[in-house]
C-alpha cells in the first residue's frame, strides 16, 4: 500500500500513468518487480479497477495454484474484446506455470490483451521476465517512496505533519508503504503519536508496546551474526565506529561487511559521514536492552578498556567504565578518575559523577583512597554539590589520615563553606593550614585565595592588609593570588566610594587570572564597577567574555546569572532581569550557594518595587535582612542597605525609611551608594526635602558632587550630581540637562519626572511627565507608569501614551527577539541560541514565551513555519 487510509494513492503517479498508456493502447505486457509491501497488490488493484471500468474483461488468478487453470482457460479463449489478465506473486510460480506463460505471451502480442505481471524483485520468474522483456515488455520497479512522499503519507496517517523525531523513527520503514503503515498504527496504537495545532510529534512517557514489538520483530528477523553486531554497536552507543564492534568482535570490518549491509538495508542503521548510527534512539534502546545486564555490564568494561587500551579520550572510556567497572578493577577505576579529572571544569556534573563512582569501587585499603576522595570533593563541589562535598571531606577527615591529605580535604572544606557563607569558619580553616609548616606548596596559593575571599566577607580590615601584602610583594607574571588581592581591593575601594580606583583595580584583577579555579569572580567585579558606573556596554562585553569561557563550575554560572540580572536591571530591561535572578535565586538554593543568595533577592526585590509587588519586594528584603547574610562580595554592603531603604519607604512611609539612615545605616549616604547606584542621589534628595530635612538634602548633593569632582571621567555621576543640585536648587535648567545627560534609561525618566513635576508651566510640565511615563513603559516599570500617569492626570491630561511597538506580529517583536526567532528557524536549540548571544537559556527561554504570546503560537514548530512564511 503506498496510500492513505481514505484511498489516496501516494507516490506512485509515474507508475499509474504508464499503465494508463498501456491499457489506452489495449495491448503489451507489464512486469511489476518490488520488495514485500512497496504496494504491487495495491497498484494491480487499482489497474484491475481501471481496466473494468473501461470495459476490459478482467481475468486473475487468486493465488498460484490457480495460475495454470488461468492460463488454460486463457489459451482455449476466443477473443471477443480486450482482457486484462493481472497475475501477481509469480516468484512462487510452478516452473510449469512459468513455462505455460512463456508460450502465451508471445502469442498475445497481436490481440487485445493487456499482461500485468507481478513478482517480488530477485525472488524467482527471472526467466520470464527477462524473455518479456526481450520482446518488448515494459518494466515497473516499485522502489522504496522518497522522503518528500514518506512525510506527505505520514502526515495522512497521523493526522498532522511530522517533525523531526517522528520523521526519523518512520525512516527506519526505509520509503516501504506497508511497513510504514503498520509502524504509524503501531505508534497510535500506543498512544504515542500527539497532534498539536496541525503537527505530529512523538509522546513521551507513554509504553510503546506494539511499537516495540514492531520494531522488535525486524530486528529479530536478521540473522544470528547480524543481530550480535547490533548488540555490540549498541554497547558503544547510538553512533559507533565499524572498526570498534569489529575490535570487540575479534574480527576485522572486512569479515563484518555482510552483516553491516544486512543491518543498514533492514533499516535499523544508517551511515552519517563519519560513523554508522541506529536510526532512532527507541531502535537503540531496545537493542541495548535485549542484551542481558551481566553480559551489558561486561561489554561496557571491555568497550573502555579497548578506549584506553588504544589512547583515546579517557572521557568516552569513562562512559562505559561507569556502566562496566567493578570493585578492584585497578584499571577501569584509574580512567574514571582520569575523565573526572579531564572534564572538572568543561562538565562538572559528569566529573562529580565519574569521580564519586571511581570512589565507591575502591578498597578501603587502598593506597589511591585519599587521592580519589580529595579528587571527588573538589568534584563535588565544582557541580555545585556543596553538602555532599563537605560531608565526604568531614567523613574522610574523622579517619586517620596523612598531614598532605589532611590539608587538602580542610582546603576543600573552607572553600565549601566561604560558597555557603560561613565567612568566619572559612577564614579560620584557611589561617590554620597556612600556618602548618609543612603544607605543600601547590595548596598554598589556593588556601591564601579561599582566606582573602572569606576576610572579605567577614573582616575587611585584615582583608585589605593581605591583599595590599600581595600586591607589594608579588612581582612578574600575573597569577591568582594577584588577581584575588586586586579584586578583594576592587570591592574595598568600590564600597569606600572610589570608583575610579576600584575599576582600575577590577581591571587589573580581571588580567591577572589564570584559572578556571576562581570561578571568574575578578571578572564578574569588574562588570559590577561598570555597571554601577552606567558603562553598561563594557560592563555587557565582560559578561559575555565570561559566559563565553568554557568552565562550566556552578558557582561561576550562578555568580554570572546574579551579576547579569543586576546588569539587565541597571539597562531598564526589567523582565529579563527578573529572569535571571530567579534562575540564580533557585541554582543558589538548591547547591547551597548561601553566598549568592543575597543579591539574587536584592535584584528580585527592586524589580518587585517597580512592577508594583510590595509583598514581594518586603518578603526579598525581609529574607536578607533576617536569615541569609549579605556579605558585600558580590554587591556592597550599601546595594542592599539601599534597597531596604526604598522597600521600607513603598512599604511603611518617608518617616520609617529616613529613621533608618539613623538608627541602622548612619553611614549610607557617606558610603560608595552614589558610585553605584548614581540614581539613588536624586531618590534621596527628593525624598529629604519632602521630609523637610533640608540638612540630608544637601549632605547627598555634596557627597555626590565630591565623587563627580573626584572621578571626572564618568558621566553617570556627573549627571546625577547635576540632578541632585537641580532638585536642591528647584532649578528646572540643571534637571532638563540631567535629564539628557543621564546615561540610563531609569535615570533619564527620573530626571524628566522631577523637572515635569517642578515645571509651572502646564503645556512644558505634561511633556517632560509623558517622556518620563514613555521610559518607564520603555523600561516596563508598571508602578512608577501608574504614579506618572496620576500626575498626568492631576495636570487634565487623560490621554494614555500609545505603546512604541505594536503588542503583537512580526511588528511587535523587538531586536532581540527577531534574532532568536531567526536562530530558532535554523534549528538551534535554546543552549546554541545562548551561546551565540550570549545569554543565559533562562533568557532565550523568556523571550520565546514573549515571541510566542505575540505571534500567538504555542510551539518552536509553529515558530519555523511562520518564519519560513513571513520569508
């Protein structure tokens, strides 16, 4: 059958229209070859229907032993009109039959007959078929129907066009109709075939019981040595090289070339260009599964060892050692420490798991334990598996151990326990192992890194003394225990109010670091001195050269994901930095990165502010001022103390939030807060004078005025202090001017609210409130749009501001998201997408539930096609 259900006949329309011209002739022979199920029986039917319905009479056998009857009637026939005499199956003809037919058709030729003449190709009848031929016969090979028809009859019968993954499983049917058919009824059957809005896709999670039988059946179809190599093949993987199972096989590829042919024409392997691959990852499963787990178990050994025997990457080996490696198996277990090792940074998950499996099988007693347990923290906590790394280095320390052991395990445990903020014991470790005499060399640089990390958190006076120590004495070639002094200083000298010191600082830390080890904490600082300062685009470029690096350590990923959401905060771009810092907030809680759950919720709680959820900007606030420490690594000290300040304000009044200056942060307006959060001047400016404290006023003007002098360099600060004096002042000329000097979109609304606000004049005020209520729409700042617009209306203005972008089609989507729509149609995964522009996949996720509420689609499928038709 080459059809559908409702009797179309697909793919076979050059075939149809030679037997047309046959029979419009009403005389010739056509032999019809094909393998089982290509759809002889179903083309001689409708050829038969054809022929009766232009009054041919119709002669046929019903099966071969009917055949020499048929001919016997038909050699006895008088002709009384045309006669189409169909006979199929001819392969399984008597050698008589055979013979009979041979002596009638060329007798035919002058008559009204029509010969239609079936076999399966290479089975029998080749006499026959090759005298007809001789004599004139025309030929039709039914071959296996080409993708383009394979999806079109697919699409008839699951009810919706196929994707990739369905496309693939019924590429295994290799273009045959009837076994495509009976896989696509097996698959909805069991359920597994979803249809969404016109598309076809496979369901997971539902048991694909006759499918499986299905697929089963062919693969036990295949001979012994055939079904053995897929058995190994399947050991090495769903892709695998020939000349491995040959290996494993104790043969060669040449001796294996049968059974590889026999394999790839039943449809279950492929050829790529480089490697043989099953066709569909179910194939492969259920292949790997029809080995029994002993022999599965020691296959996997032997495929690891044959990997390291022979050099190859110790990662692939490790692969099959964690499936086939046992108790004592010096070897198996020495290349899974070598692939945890290989891949620590790249793919920490893997080396954790690599590595804490190469622990479990080794003995007690033996000499590698320590070795192997040290290697499994650091392991351990690279995947951000903070409590299982303290945990197996505190059990291993309760034993009696060696000194140099000893010393890397306590290493291990203060590095785990700075991540979860326990500042004090993470120093206290630290001081202890450096005063051992003996502590190795190589443990020493990392255990003085971990100690200036954690005095920063916890004592920064002895933290700036160490850290101006290193930077005296350590000359020559940049190292990490240099670029960990000029960061700790970096963040001293932000948090004073030295921005210009603080990023040359940041920026010679970021220089200084050579390894993957510090987790890109010098370069995240920088991006934080940036941001602050509004240098937003370099502060975007040292985000992305971070992402861009190939550790994949946890604690970096979430460090990026905190210092991104507050870099996309400080750009107006609200949602995204929402996104972020959940994504952070949630990395932070699982891993026990205490550390970085601070600043995660300090972002969230000022987007809530400005999306107008108080209860949850006070809850955010609430969880950093009460439980998790805020330890001033990340941001200062002062980010967060500002943040309390302005959710306290929204949340209990003007009196509460300026009390707070007095009783809990005496020294915020006096910190480095303007070099960091230069908008925060004018906020309190602002609110100074609606409290009649003329005195706070003019301490933040003069604070933010020195900084400016100070720094001259950064129009940030130049534009605050600007904006600042203008509201001290009510000078509506310096807030105009602030207003386009502003280098932010929150700054530059800010600036045109107050100059809108301290204009008399109404036509002159309405416009500087509707620049301001545009930005914050801009920006997607619904609480501060709502106040704007309530000063708007106080003025007689009612007239609701059109959005810039249409809220929906193409016209709706902005820069970023067209990209990402581009990149989609391409076939690009939210992991490729990220990496070319550099974002996280949180984000890439964001923006295409964005894409897809605008073009009001719910898939990426949908997504391609409305790409491909907008093209």
């Amino acid at each position: 059958m080459s059809g559908n259900r409702d009797g179309v006949f697909r793919g076979r329309g050059a075939e149809r229209e030679l037997l047309r011209g046959v029979l419009d002739s009403g005389t010739g022979v056509v032999l019809v070859d094909g393998a089982p199920g290509t759809g002889k029986t179903r083309l001689l039917a409708e050829a038969a229907a054809l022929a009766a319905r232009r009054g041919f009479e119709v002669a046929t056998a019903r099966d071969e032993l009917d055949q020499p009857f048929l001919l016997a009637r038909l050699a006895e026939r008088e002709p009384d009109g045309p006669a189409l005499v169909l006979l199929d199956d001819l392969h399984l003809a008597e050698p008589g039959t055979l013979a009979a037919l041979r002596s009638l058709l060329p007798a035919s030729t002058h008559e009204k007959v029509v010969w239609l003449l079936a076999r399966r190709s290479g089975e029998g009848a080749d006499r026959l078929f090759a005298a007809a031929l001789a004599r004139g016969a025309v030929r039709i090979d039914l071959r296996p129907l080409p993708e383009e028809v394979v999806t079109d009859l697919v699409a008839d019968l699951a009810g919706g066009v196929p994707d990739h993954d369905l496309r693939a499983l019924t590429s295994t049917a290799l273009g045959n109709p009837a076994e495509l058919v009976a896989l696509v009824d097996a698959l909805r059957e069991d359920g597994l075939v979803e249809v969404v809005a016109g598309n076809a896709s496979l369901r997971s999670g539902r048991p694909p019981l006759r499918t499986e039988a299905l697929l089963l059946g062919r693969c036990q179809s295949l001979s012994g040595k055939a079904r053995h190599l897929l058995q190994v093949a399947s050991v090495l993987g769903r892709r695998f090289e020939p000349a491995d199972v040959a290996e494993m096989l104790a043969t060669s590829t040449a001796i294996l070339l049968p059974a590889l042919d026999e394999v790839i024409r039943a449809g279950v392997v492929t050829s790529l260009e480089d490697k043989l691959a099953f066709r569909h990852d179910l194939l492969w499963r259920l292949v790997a599964e029809s080995v029994p787990p002993p022999v599965r178990r020691a296959l996997h050994r032997e495929a690891g060892e044959m990997l390291l025997g022979r050099g190859d990457s110790a990662v692939l080996a490790a692969g099959h050692l964690l499936h086939g490696a046992q108790r004592g198996d010096v070897r198996s277990i020495d290349g899974l420490v070598t692939a945890a090792l290989a891949v620590l940074f790249t793919a920490p998950d893997a080396a954790a798991e690599l590595a804490v499996r190469a622990l479990e099988l080794t003995d007690q007693s033996s000499p590698s334990l320590l070795d192997r347990t040290v290697i499994a923290v650091r392991a351990l906590t690279a995947a951000g598996k903070l409590a299982a790394a303290q945990a197996l280095a505190q059990d291993a320390l309760s034993r009696q151990v060696s000194p140099e052991a000893s010393a890397r395990l306590r290493h291990c445990v203060a590095t785990t326990t700075l991540l979860s903020a326990r500042h004090a014991e993470s120093a206290e470790l630290s001081e202890a192992l450096l005063h051992e005499p003996d502590l190795m060399p190589q443990l020493v640089p990392w255990v003085e890194i971990v100690r200036m990390m954690a005095l920063l958190g916890h004592d920064r006076r002895r933290a700036e003394e160490l850290a101006e120590d290193v930077v005296r004495t350590h000359q020559g070639t940049p190292d990490d225990v240099l670029a960990t002094a000029l960061a700790v200083l970096a963040a001293i000298a932000r948090d004073t109010g030295q921005p210009g010191a603080a990023l040359d600082l940041a920026r010679a830390a970021a220089r200084s670091v050579t390894s993957q080890e510090l987790s890109a904490y010098p370069q995240l600082l920088l991006a934080t001195v940036l941001g602050g300062l509004r240098e937003l685009a370099e502060a975007d470029s040292v985000l992305r050269r971070a992402r861009s690096g190939t550790s994949a350590v946890v604690t970096k990923g979430i460090l990026i994901e905190v210092v991104q959401a507050r870099t996309l905060l400080q750009a107006g771009r609200i949602e995204e930095a929402a996104v972020e810092a959940r994504a952070a907030l949630t990395a932070a809680e699982e891993t026990g990165h205490t550390a970085l759950v601070a600043p995660a919720l300090a972002v969230l709680a000022l987007v809530a502010i400005h999306t107008g959820d108080l209860p949850a900007a006070v809850e955010h606030v609430d969880r950093y001022r009460h439980g998790v420490p805020a330890d001033g690594i990340v941001f200062s000290h002062a980010f967060y103390q500002w943040t309390d300040v302005l959710v306290t304000y929204v949340e209990s009044g003007l009196e509460k939030a300026l009390a707070l200056l007095t009783d809990e942060y005496p020294d915020l307006v006096s910190s480095g807060l303007f070099a960091e959060e230069p908008r925060a001047a004018g906020w309190f400016v602002r609110r100074a004078l609606e409290a009649g404290d003329s005195g706070l006023a003019k301490s933040v003007v003069a604070r933010v005025e020195q900084l400016a002098a100070d720094n001259p360099g950064f129009r940030a600060l130049a534009a605050a202090a600007l904006h600042a004096r203008g509201l001290l002042d009510a000078d509506p000329s310096a807030l105009e001017l602030a207003a386009q000097q502003e280098g932010d979109r929150w700054a530059r609304a800010n600036a045109a609210e107050d100059l809108g606000v301290l204009l008399t004049d109404r036509a002159a005020a309405v416009r500087a409130l509707e620049s301001a209520l545009s930005l914050y729409r801009e920006i997607g700042a619904s609480r501060d749009s709502a106040r704007v617009l309530g000063r708007l209306r106080k003025l007689g203005r009612r007239r609701r501001a059109e959005p810039a972008r249409p809220a929906s089609g193409w016209s709706g989507l902005d820069d970023t998201e067209r990209a990402i729509a581009n990149l989609v149609a391409k076939g690009q995964t939210n992991r490729q997408i990220s990496t070319q522009l550099f974002m996280s996949p949180h984000t890439v996720n964001f923006h295409l539930r964005k894409i897809f509420r605008k073009l009001g689609i719910s898939s990426r499928v949908e997504l391609v096609m409305r790409t491909r038709d907008d093209r």
